[in-house]
C-alpha cells in the first residue's frame, strides 16, 4: 500500500496545494487503516500536507490541516459545502435535530433552539451546576477510591437533567444512561468499520443494538415530555423553552422534532463535558505543575466559598486547564464537508461531491501552532504570555454558523465543576497510560481509578 507523498495536484493563489496521499486498496480505499486507528491515521495524513487526497471506501477525499482552510470549511458550511448525510447508527440516535439538519431545515431549527443556550440562560444554569457538583463534593472523603469516569458522568447526567428536564432524574436514569453508552459505541464502530459504507437497509448486530438503545431513548424522553405538557406554568427548563418556542410562521416544534433536540442537548450537556473532565483530571493529576497553579487561583479567588457565574471570568486558569484539556482531548474530533459547485479552499478549487475532513485531533496537536504539542500547558492560553494561536487551530467546538449550541454552556459547565472539586480534592489517578477510543466522542479506554486526596 503506497503512502508516498506525490507531487502537487492542484495550487492555488496562495500556495495552497493539494499533495497525494495514501493510494489504499480496490473498492476500501484507505478504510482498512482508518478503521484501526481513526486518529493516527489522520495525524499521518497530516505529515504529507496541509491539504491531502486520499479514498475512503470509493469516495474521493481531501483532508485538510491548515487553520486557514479549516476556516474556510467551517465557515462556507451551508454556501459552498454541505453537512454530510451520517450514518445509520447516528441517524437512528440523533434523529434529525440541528445537528444532522440540513438547509432551510436547519436554519429553522437552530433559530427555535438557540435562545435556550444563549449566555443569558446559561447564566441561569450555574446554580444548578454548583449545587449539583457540591453534592458530589460533600459524598466525598480523603482516601476514598473512586472511578473517575463513573462519579464525572453521573455528576453531569445529574446537572443536564435537571437543566433540560427541569427534574432530579429521568424516571430510569440507570437505563438511559447505558442506552447513551451503547449508543456512543455503535456510532463510533459503524463510522470507522465497514458499517461506514454499508447501505443503511443492511442488517447487522450493531445495527440491532443501536436500535434497542434508541428505543430506550425515546421512550424515557417521551415521558418526561408527556410530564411537561401535562404540567401547569411556566418552568425556566430547556425542555419548556422548546416546547414554547415558535418559528416565523408561528408553528411549534412536532413531536418528533422535541425528541430530536432534546436528545441532541442531552448529549452535548452530559456526554461531552463528562468526558473532559475525565482528561482533565487524568492531566492534572500527572502535571503537578499544573495542579498547583490551578488550587492557587482557587484559593485566591473563591477561599472558602463556592464559584457562581459570576467567578467564571474571575477564573481564566481554570478556563485554561480546561482549552487546554479540549487541545488534546477534543470531545468532537472530525468535522467533514461535501463540496458543492463552486467550491474552494485556499484558492484550490474543490470538485463537486469531494467529501473534505479535518481532524481536531491531528491540527491541536501540530508543533506549528502549538510548540511542545504532546505537553499539558495551560499556560498557553494565558492572553498576554501565551501561545499565539491561529484562529481555527483549536476548534474543539467546531466553527461558522455551524458551531456547537452548547459551546458557552459546556465550558461554564467544567469550569464550576473543576473549581468546585478541585478546590477540596486532589485526584490521584491510577499509575499508567489512558489511550482514547473515537466513538461519538474520545472516550478513556480503560477504568480511571483513582485515590481523593483531601487539600
């Protein structure tokens, strides 16, 4: 199998080119590599170029690791590109909410969900985030063994259910919980195995399992829906804002269309943000460094109190730590396009139905923007002595009119999370390495046990 970087293929205005990357095979392409190691597949396909060709299944591809042209990707979405038509195993979780959305579909759906998240909202969450993680606090005690990633998703199931549902718990948080786990699973197997190019009406196993946890899915959402109908005033919950929200027409979301957002907002408040502050203790807990700048600034801002909103910019190491953690451990960790007609990236035109990927992964861990790239450095995202990032090589969020919804409220979410533990415990985590697994998000490989030290 040939990975021999060829000459330029194409070369625009500004020097942008297009190199050949990995020939793969007949009919698969290069989807045998990719399946085995999403992610250092695509950090190699990053050493041929900043713009690279290359087949999955019998797809023609380009990849893309230049800020500039990830930019350009993020931002032309909906005008020169269009949002990919996901996979099956997505599709049957996510149903078509703005996520998956396309077009004049989108547009409406995002106008009718973001005022739910909008900073205002999320500032009245914060409450709930702190109680919720003093709670936890309180159930802890130095010596205590527990499993990090277990005590950080219960923790964030809990501040996402009572934020969206207006509740303490689903009526089985048990059950949805590991129907969301096998979910994550199955669309991690499906996009990177032969499922990826597999017509949706063939059955397999996954396919099986991934339509029994939708099951669980929705008949959980549909209940707490039903509650919501049946109750009587206004609630400040993200599940009532969308049940009352209406579009230009004055039309309400269906059904159909609840189920799809709030599952959406389900997985963006609970399943991402649980995920990095699983990396961000296993970080700080092998950089002591780090830790001890991060207990300093809560010791000098909060003393013995508890954060509120208001600490979140009184906090920018704990924001850090936090970037920082997303530079290494992006939650989402590939964006894809398909160009249109017309479509360019950096003066290179692109030729209509080319699918175009970027890696988070692979572009923050780039020496050119971020020296010492395999380093936990918060510092360098200190604004006056820090690292001078180009827009658009860190986009743990995505980017363009496409961006996460829930962007303000995940990042206020870990900071009052971590300042909040942080500020008693010291987590001493388990000796040895933790590789991430690409399923919906990078999730730990392993069990990450880990000792609670009192400070």
């Amino acid at each position: 199998m040939s990975t021999e970087t060829g000459a330029a293929l194409d070369t625009g205005p500004r020097g942008h080119r297009i190199v050949q990357g990995p020939r793969g095979v007949p009919l698969l392409g290069s989807l045998p590599q990719f399946g085995k190691d999403p992610l250092a597949f695509f950090e190699r396909l990053r050493g041929h170029g900043d713009m690279v060709r290359w087949r999955f299944g019998r797809n023609d591809c380009i990849f893309v690791a230049d800020p500039e042209c990830i930019g350009q990707l993020l931002t032309e979405t909906e005008r020169t590109f269009d949002q990919p038509l996901l996979g099956i195993a997505f599709r049957t979780v996510m149903g078509n909410g703005v996520v998956v959305a396309r077009g004049a579909d989108w547009r409406r759906k995002r106008s009718l969900v973001q005022p739910s998240v909008r900073p205002k909202q999320v500032k009245s969450y914060a409450s709930t985030m702190t109680a919720c993680a003093v709670d936890l606090a309180d159930s802890w005690s130095g010596g205590e063994r527990v499993d990090v990633k277990r005590e950080m998703a219960a923790l964030t199931q809990k501040i996402a259910v009572r934020t969206i549902f207006g509740v303490d718990t689903p009526a089985d948080a048990a059950s949805m919980g590991r129907a969301m786990d096998i979910a994550q699973q199955e669309i991690g197997k499906e996009f990177s195995g032969l499922g990826a190019v597999l017509p949706d009406w063939v059955p397999t196993p996954g396919r099986a399992r991934i339509k029994k946890a939708a099951a669980v899915i929705d008949a959980e959402v549909g209940r707490v829906v039903a509650r919501h109908r049946d109750g009587d005033g206004e609630r400040p919950d993200l599940l009532s804002r969308l049940l009352t929200a209406v579009d230009e027409t004055g039309a309400h979301l269906t059904d159909q269309e609840i189920r799809d957002e709030t599952v959406t907002l389900y997985i963006g408040g609970h399943e991402t943000t649980a995920s990095t502050l699983v990396w961000a203790w296993y970080l700080l807990s092998r950089t002591p460094r780090a830790l001890a700048a991060l207990t300093e600034e809560l010791d000098r801002v909060l003393g013995d109190r508890e954060p509120g909103i208001d600490d979140y910019a009184r906090l920018p190491y704990a924001q850090a730590v936090v970037k920082e953690t997303l530079r290494l451990y992006p939650t989402i960790w590939l964006v894809t396009g398909i160009a249109k007609e017309g479509a360019r990236l950096g003066g290179v035109p692109i030729p209509e139905g080319t699918r175009v990927w970027s890696s988070q992964w692979a572009t923050h861990r780039d020496e050119r923007w971020f020296p010492e790239p395999e380093a936990f450095r918060p510092e360098r995202w200190d604004e006056e002595d820090g690292d001078e990032i180009p827009e658009y090589a860190w986009y743990p969020f995505g980017g363009g009119p496409r961006v996460c919804l829930g962007t303000r409220f995940a990042m206020v979410e870990a900071v009052l999370i971590l300042a909040v533990l942080a500020r008693r415990f010291e987590l001493e985590v388990d000796p040895g390495t933790v590789d991430p697994v690409p399923t919906l998000t990078l999730q730990p490989d392993r069990e990450v046990m880990a000792t609670v030290r009192t400070r």
